[in-house]
C-alpha cells in the first residue's frame, strides 16, 4: 500500500473521531504527500532520461579523429560532440575517408597522403597523424 492510501485510511479514521482540526491536518498531509508522489515521478523520469543519456555517451568511442558508436560505422563530428554535447552524423563525401559535418561545417580528412583542401568558408581541416 503506498503512502497516499495510508493517509487516506487515517483520514477516514479521523473522520470518525469528528475531529475537524485533525481532519483537516490530515487533508493537508494528503496534498503535500500527493505534491511530494509528483515530484518523486518527475525525478525518476529525469533520471531515466539522464541514465539514457549516460548510456549514449559511453557508447562513444574516440578513435582520432572522430567519434563512433558501437554497432555504427558512421562517424560523429567530434567538433559538435566535443563544444556542445551533440551528437550529430558525418555526411560522408568519400567513403570511409572524407567527411563533412552539415551542422558546424567542419571537414574531416582520414588519409594522412590526401590533405583535404580547407572549407572555403571556414570549416577545419583534420587529417590522421
Ligand atoms: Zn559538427
């Protein structure tokens, strides 16, 4: 039985007593344990939410220069991940070799022989050392 039955039954109890003061001690009790329920569940969500989070996180593996999930071939933009905590998709230009982040417009060179030109507007050019 959780707690807000356990003061309903006490309430019902009180009742019997025709006490009003005490009734209403009770009531009150109830509404501030029901507050109390409210703020447990929205903390357990929050938890839940930051656990998955926690989770997606130490899926990431950094293998220079970029980061890749377990199970994902697809490289993260290391710039996005490493700045602001998001985990946003490489757009592959050349397959396994070149890649671009659409969202910080950085560039991603894995061959070391190749240097990719830099980003004509800015973006970084990385190459495996
Ligand atoms: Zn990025």
């Amino acid at each position: 039985m959780d707690i807000i039955e356990r003061i309903k039954d006490v309430a019902s109890l009180v009742k019997k007593y025709n006490d009003a003061d005490l009734y209403r001690e009770i009531i009150d009790l109830e509404a501030e344990a029901l507050a109390l329920a409210k703020v447990n569940l929205d903390l357990q969500r929050e938890n839940m939410e930051l656990k998955d989070k926690l989770r997606v996180i130490k899926g990431l593996k950094f293998k220079r220069p970029l980061y890749y999930a377990e199970d994902d071939e697809v490289p993260y933009c290391p710039v996005c991940w490493e700045k602001d905590q998001k985990q946003i998709h490489l757009q592959c230009i050349e397959h396994t070799v070149r890649y671009r982040c659409l969202v910080c417009d950085s560039y991603f060179n894995l061959e070391k022989e190749r240097p990719f030109p830099r980003s004509h507007n800015g973006g970084i050019n990385f190459s495996r050392r």
